[in-house]
C-alpha cells in the first residue's frame, strides 16, 4: 500500500510539472503574441514584428527555468546536475580520484578513532546507575591509593553516613586442577555484596548471598561469560558443577552476563568470596567500590570518609596514625588511564580530516577557477545563478557521498583488523575496546561529518563565482585571474595544511621520544639475557615453611644445572610489576621517623641480586649463611637510604617491619624499578627469602639464550613437581616492552605518528599544488622574463621564493600551536618536555625540507619554459 502510495504521489507531482508546463508555455505564447500585435500596430509588419518580438521578450529556455526555479525545485533538473556532474567527474578522473582518496582517509581516521572513543569513554558503564559508584582507597603521605585493611573496611562500612552499600575485592591468582594438569588462571575475592552494589545480576544462576564471604561458609564460585565459553562451551548445567581452586572444592552458582566487565579487576575469569580475612589492621589487601546514596555528591562522600578515618586514626594510633581516604569516581578509575590518550589520538584525527578537507576544498577551488570561463559561456547562454550554483553543489555532494561511503567501508575494516590486532593481554585489561564497532554513535558521528564537508564543499566553489556575466568575464577566464585568484584564497589553505601537520608531527615526535625514554629508563638490573617466570606450589602439600625453603632450594638447584645458566634466584614479586607488596617500617632508635608510611618489601634468595644484575653501592648481598643461620638482615635501595638516613650510615641500622625482630642493614643497591615504569621509584627494602617463605614467588635466570631457554626451564620444575604451577613465562626485556605503560605510549606514537605521516604528505601534495598551479597560470609572465633575459635560475628562484615563504609562515604557525598541543598533553609525555628543542628543530626541517623537494619540481618545470613557446601558446 505505501509503494502504491508513493507511486500515485509521483503520478501526481508528474501530472502537475505538464499541467504547469502547458500553462507556462500558453503564458508565454500569449505575451509574445501581445508584443507582436504591439509592433505590427507601430508598423511593422509579418515576419520582422515576429522576430522583433521574440528579441523584446528574451531567451525562452532561460525563462523556463527561472519560472521553474520559482516554483522550487524541480526533479528533471535535479536529476541533469546530478547526470552531469557525473559526467564532469568522470572526465576529471585525477581529480576526483585524488579528492575521494584524500576525503576517504581523513574520514576514515576520524571515524575510527570515534569508535574507540564511544566504546572506551561515551557508552555507559555496564552497571546499574554508574554515576553513583566510587571506588575507595587508603591515601598515606607516599600516595593517595592504597590497600584497605580488613578491619578498616569493617569500620568503614560501619561509620559512613554517605553510602548505600560498601564492598571490597582484591585481585589474585588461583591455582586450578585440570585433567591436563595444574594451571594458573586469574580471579578475584569479593565480599558478598559486590555485585549487588554494582547493580549486576547474574546471566545464568545466582549472586552471592549474605555471609557467603565469611571463613565458615561454603566456598562459591561465579563464572566470567569468557569462562564459561572457553572452559564449559557455554553450557547451562555448569550450575551445580565443583572447581578446584588453590587445592579447595568451590561450587560453581552463577554466570556473569556476556556485557558485564570490571577493569580494576581484569582479566578475571572466577569470582569467589573471601575467605582469608586476616584481622590484623597493618594488613592491607583490599580495594572498595561503594554506591553514594541518591543526592550525596562525590566531594560530600569524601568529606565524610575523611571524618571517619581521622575518628579511626584516634581510636587506634599504632595502626591508623597518618591514613587518610581517597574517594574517586569508579568511571574515572576505569576510563581515566586511556582518556587522555584517546582525547588526543581524536584530536589528531580531526586534524588529519582538517588537512584533508582543506586539500579537497583547494582542489575545487582550483577547479572552479579553471571553469571561470565555462560558468562565463554558460551565464551568457542564459544559465542563471542559482542554477550554476546548484551545479557546484550537485558536484560538492557527489564528491562527498563517494568519499564517505569509501572511508566509512574502510574505518568498518579497520576496527575488525584493529579488534583482531589488539593483543590479548591488552584486551583483557582494557575489555571495552571489543564493544569497537560502527554503533548508533558512531553512525550518527559520520553522518555529521559528512553533511558538515558537504557544506562546505558545496559552498566553497560558490564563493568563486563571479557576481554578474559579461563580455569581460568571457575573457576573464584565461589563466592571469585564476592565478591571482588562487593566490589571495589558495595558498592560505596550503598555510593552514602545513601548520596542522606541523602539529600532528611534534605530537608523532614527542611520543615517539617519549616510548624511547620509558624502553630506556633506568631499571637498576641487566635485562638482557634474563629469564622470568612467576611459579605457585600447591598449599596443601607445602603448608609448612621448611617445605617451602626445600622446595625452592631443590628448584634453584635443578635451574642452575640446564644448560647456558649463570646465576639463578627468587623473589616474592617480579620487577616491572604492579608495585604492590608493601608495608611500614620503623627505624630502631627513631621509631617517629616516616612512621605509617608504607614502602616495598620483598624477600629475595642469595642469588637474586647477581642473577638480576644489580649494582651495590656499599655493603654486601645474602650469603647462603644468612639463609641458613635465618640472621635478622637486610638490604636496602638507595632511595630508601636516602629517606630513612640522610646522614647516608645506612649501614649498620636497624630497621623493623610487621612482627620480625628488627634487621640489620647490610647492603645498598641501586634502585630497582619494582612498579610500573613511568613511576617514581620508592623506598624499598629486602629480605632473605628465608625470612617469609611464600608458596608464589617468581624466579629470575641469568642466561646466555633467554627465550630458547624457557620451555626447558618449565620442563625442569614440572619433573620436580608435576603439581607445580609454571605462568607468565618470559624475558624481562619482553616484559618491559609489552608492559602496560609501554604498551599505551607505544601504541600512543604510532597511531599519532600514522597520522604525522599522512598529514606530511597531504601537506607536501597540496603545496606542490599550489606552486604547480601558480607556475601553469604564470606561464605568459614567465615567458615575458626569460624573453627579456631572466635566466634560468632566476626562474627557479622566483618560483622557490614563493614556495618557502609559505613553507616558512606554514611551520612558524604550527610550530606555536604545537607546543600549546604538546602542554596539553604532557600528563602522556615521559622524560620529554613540551618545549623539547631538538624535537621541534627535526620536524621544521623534516617539513621544510619536504616542501621545498616537492617545489623544486614545478620550480624546475618553470624554468624549462620555452619563451617563443608560451608566448605563441598566449
């Protein structure tokens, strides 16, 4: 019915164009008949007062269309621009090749790093009412975010006035018992209520209920939607089902839902409750997330936990003297990492889609001054205005649409390949970046997009226009006013092309420098030919310490006998890792000094030190004794002596932390970098291993061929223990390289500097288009100077002169508003300044020197002119 409908409307508008056709050609022949009784009254008669009145009325066709354009538009004349701008397109095809392709790329950056950007930071929270959701944190003097202690977390809930409901979580691994074998796969404690606080329901089965998290209670399980695809192919009867973790029968009661994700968690795949509480206030091992009730604000809520941590800090000063709290939005704590880095790479975009907007415009501007000429005849045909204008705009529209369609295609491409691309690892950290796709947002972005360049695409060429027809217009449209019209508009956009690229390649430069810097930061060990796996033991065949302490031994041992092995040992946590493992100390003999603040502490066997290739700076590393006799010892950094004994006698001190009789300090080593690399390095202190035997720990193996070395590394502890969990095997230069932080400036400065690249050619082609253009419309005046004696290289530096004073004002503008860009973004910079000289010199003369290699060609071209020949072509 609607198609019928449709059909009986354009019937109808068809009927209604003839009817006013007829109408307009019996008005006409009315008039004309009028004028010619007029003339044959005057005297003139027959076939001159015919002609003498076609001539008073005027040109028929251009009535028709003004009469037509009257009553609006009309779809025969739509539908001839749109025929003819096809036609004008496909005979330009260099043209418009180059203009869809340049239109396409810049669209298809933008829209691409769009789809990022709605996924990482427009969509929503998959929770319910996410504004509402804060995380809480423990602030000492050394930072604002820390762990939470057990009992804290007790009182917390308690106390506050400003929350709906509180809940705790920390991350962990779990050994899992497979018919394949032990396995290490990642999860999380939770409290009971942590889903019910998230707004979170379980796709399949049940939430966690009350008092599920206390150490008598059964031990329960919920699955990630990940999990139970990969581990139970997604069937519905795993409710019910038995999982053994780190040697103990959970239950398996739910499935989270497919959508659902919780980065400060990630990548977890089992949720079981807590079960380990440790009472002591001094052990702090858990994050909150808390829902602020309905009309409580973020500063309110902080307020009010700060009056609850100063009431505890009273209550018990041994424990709380100097911890605060920190409440910061969960949507912050989640998106914060990865804003500022999309905020720029969508900046960059939009740089790029200006550059290539600016080259599509100056390629039609270049062409309406070749038509000036055309539009001249065709006016003088009887064309009118509007009409001509329309034709632009038909032509503007065409161009558009083609090259959106192209670079919307290639942006859907390229956020399937990028999905594929993205590492697993980084996708698990980062769980939006798999929702990239061409959304409602994304769709609506493009189509802004589009009707914006088709605005100003159909407008541009407009402005072109000569205001009124006549003979001197007809021969205005040679080559002396097109130059001089792209003179006063075009090279300004070349300006504007050159500056922007002046700014996308010192972004390029600065992260490019800055991934260098962080790859290069000092570690405080050798990282090449160095091995690493992190190892668990099962805890119930080694729950006592002695069975630990023979474990390692034997391990150690075995290690050190493969073939191409130094040096071996073991530590409680990996360098370059998360920075967590820390605790406060006390000096014996001034117990107030930094006393409350937490520092990094780590127990690490004799042979850790040499194998890791660190430095001491005065004292000495573990000796086998110290291992054996379990002598209160210790080694320090150099931070730590710096902070904890400025008079630099570190040696000698004692220091004291939990419940261990105070150690005496042996040793100072260079500062190991222990978290993330663009942190600064804190305090630390080390323990013999002997000190607290832990059933994980990881092992460094000093080694002429790191990476051949580690599938046999593995196969020697399994023959130890076949029950002994081997993971996260790798080289430390591997974990450097693709830790987090080098994994998002890396991924930082390349797609910024694809961006510089694409922006450096764009620039350079639309210089070359200008200076190309502006020596074919000077031909004449060329040939006037090489006739009356100006050489060859006077030519060429004519034309070059023209070319680099825009070089130059292109480069001095972006060069300013590069390092306004660079300042903005300097919270993404490491070790690299906003003004960094050496960075801003290479891009002027990368640039400068580009631009005149592309002038040089026209510059040369022009000065082969032959003097009789462009005279004679004139």
């Amino acid at each position: 019915m609607r198609a019928i409908g449709r059909l009986v409307r354009r019937m109808g508008l068809l009927v209604q164009r003839g009817r006013f056709r007829s109408e307009l050609e019996e008005e006409m022949r009315f008039h004309r008949e009028e004028m010619e009784r007029e003339i044959e009254a005057g005297g003139v008669n027959g076939a001159e007062a015919r002609r003498a009145a076609r001539r008073r009325f005027g040109n028929e066709t251009r009535v028709r269309e003004r009469s037509q354009e009257v009553v609006g538009f009309q779809f025969e004349t739509v539908a001839q621009d749109l025929r003819f701008a096809v036609r004008q397109l496909r005979r330009n095809k260099g043209f418009t090749v180059t203009a869809v392709v340049t239109l396409a790329l810049g669209i298809c950056a933008s829209v691409a790093i769009f789809a990022i950007v709605d996924a990482a930071l427009i969509r929503p929270l998959p929770y319910r009412e996410p504004s509402r959701l804060v995380s809480l944190y423990e602030a000492i003097s050394v930072g604002p975010q820390f762990h939470i202690s057990w009992p804290d977390y007790l009182d917390w809930k308690r106390m506050n006035k400003s929350f709906d409901a509180l809940d705790i979580y920390a991350t962990r691994s779990y050994m899992e018992k497979t018919p394949q074998g032990v396995q290490m796969v990642d999860g999380v404690d939770v409290s009971d209520g942590l889903f019910k606080t998230l707004g979170v329901t379980p796709a399949l089965g049940r939430d966690f209920r009350t008092g599920e998290d206390l150490a008598s209670a059964p031990r329960t399980v919920i699955l990630s939607y990940g999990a139970w695809q990969k581990r139970y192919g997604g069937r519905k009867d795993v409710l019910g089902q038995t999982v053994t973790l780190n040697g103990e029968l959970n239950t398996i009661i739910g499935v989270l839902p497919r959508e659902f994700h919780f980065v400060p968690a990630e990548p977890a795949e089992f949720w079981a409750t807590i079960h380990d509480t440790r009472s002591e206030r001094g052990s702090h091992n858990f994050l909150g997330v808390a829902r602020m009730k309905k009309g409580v604000g973020l500063e309110q809520a902080a307020a009010d936990m700060k009056t609850v941590t100063a009431q505890l800090e009273r209550q018990y000063p041994d424990t709380n003297r100097g911890r605060g709290s920190t409440v910061l939005s969960l949507t912050e704590v989640i998106r914060g990492d990865v804003r500022p880095v999309l905020v720029m790479l969508l900046c960059g975009a939009a740089l790029l889609l200006l550059i290539a907007c600016v080259n599509v415009v100056s390629l039609l501007l270049t062409r309406a001054e070749n038509r000036r000429r055309e539009i001249a005849v065709r006016g003088a045909l009887g064309a009118s205005r509007v009409r001509l204008m329309r034709q632009f705009v038909t032509e503007g529209l065409l161009l558009v649409a083609t090259g959106s369609v192209v670079g919307a295609t290639l942006a859907a491409v390229a956020l399937r390949a990028a999905e594929d691309l993205v590492p697993a690892d980084m996708l698990a950290r980062m769980p939006y970046l798999a929702g990239m796709r061409m959304s409602g947002h994304v769709l609506l972005f493009t189509a802004g997009i589009v009707v914006l360049a088709g605005i100003v695409f159909g407008i541009a060429p407009v402005l072109r226009m000569p205001e009124s027809v006549s003979n001197e217009s007809l021969n205005d449209g040679g080559r002396t006013a097109a130059g001089t019209g792209w003179k006063r508009f075009g090279s300004k956009l070349v300006v504007v092309e050159l500056a922007t690229a002046v700014v996308l390649l010192v972004s390029a430069g600065l992260l490019g420098k800055s991934f260098y810097r962080l790859l290069h930061v000092e570690t405080g060990m050798r990282a090449e030919h160095l091995a690493t796996a992190m190892i668990s033991l099962p805890r119930a065949q080694y729950a006592k310490d002695d069975q630990i302490q023979l474990l390692t031994k034997n391990l150690l041992e075995r290690v050190e006998r493969l073939p191409g092995v130094a040096s071996a040992g073991i530590v409680s946590d990996l360098p370059v890792g998360s920075g967590d493992g820390m605790t406060a100390v006390q000096v014996v003999g001034n117990p107030e000094l930094h006393k409350n603040d937490e520092i990094v502490a780590r127990f690490a066997s004799p042979g850790y030190f040499s194998a890791l290739g660190a430095r001491l700076r005065e004292g000495r590393y573990f000796t086998e004794e110290d291992e054996m006799t379990k002598l209160p010892v210790v080694v320090i950094n150099q931070t730590m002596a710096r902070w904890y004994f400025a008079s630099g006698q570190a040696i000698g001190q004692q220091i004291k932390a939990w419940d261990k009789p105070p150690a005496r300090v042996i040793g100072v080593i260079d500062d190991i970098r222990e978290g993330p690399l663009e942190l600064e390095v804190r305090p630390a202190f080390y323990l013999p291993s002997s000190a607290g035997p832990d059933p994980g720990f990881g092992l460094v193996v000093r080694t002429e061929q790191e990476e051949e070395l580690l599938p046999a590394l593995s196969a020697a502890i399994h023959e130890l223990d076949p029950g002994i969990a081997v993971y996260a095997e790798s080289t430390m230069s591997g974990k450097i390289h693709d830790s987090p932080s080098a994994t998002i400036h890396r991924g930082s400065a390349w797609l910024v500097g694809g961006f510089a690249a694409t922006a450096l050619l764009l620039g350079v082609v639309g210089l070359y288009g200008v200076i190309a253009y502006s020596v074919s419309q000077r031909t004449r005046e060329i040939g006037v100077r090489m006739a009356l004696g100006a050489g060859r290289g006077r030519v060429m530096k004519m034309v070059m002169r023209e070319a680099g004073w825009l070089t130059v004002m292109g480069i001095a503008a972006g060069l300013a508003c590069s390092v306004v860009a660079a300042t903005m973004m300097r919270g993404l910079l490491f070790g690299v300044s906003a003004w960094d000289g050496s960075t801003l010199i290479a891009v002027a003369v990368v640039l400068g020197g580009a631009a005149l290699a592309a002038s040089a060609i026209p510059a040369r071209r022009a000065a082969s002119v032959d003097p009789m020949e462009a005279l004679r072509a004139e």
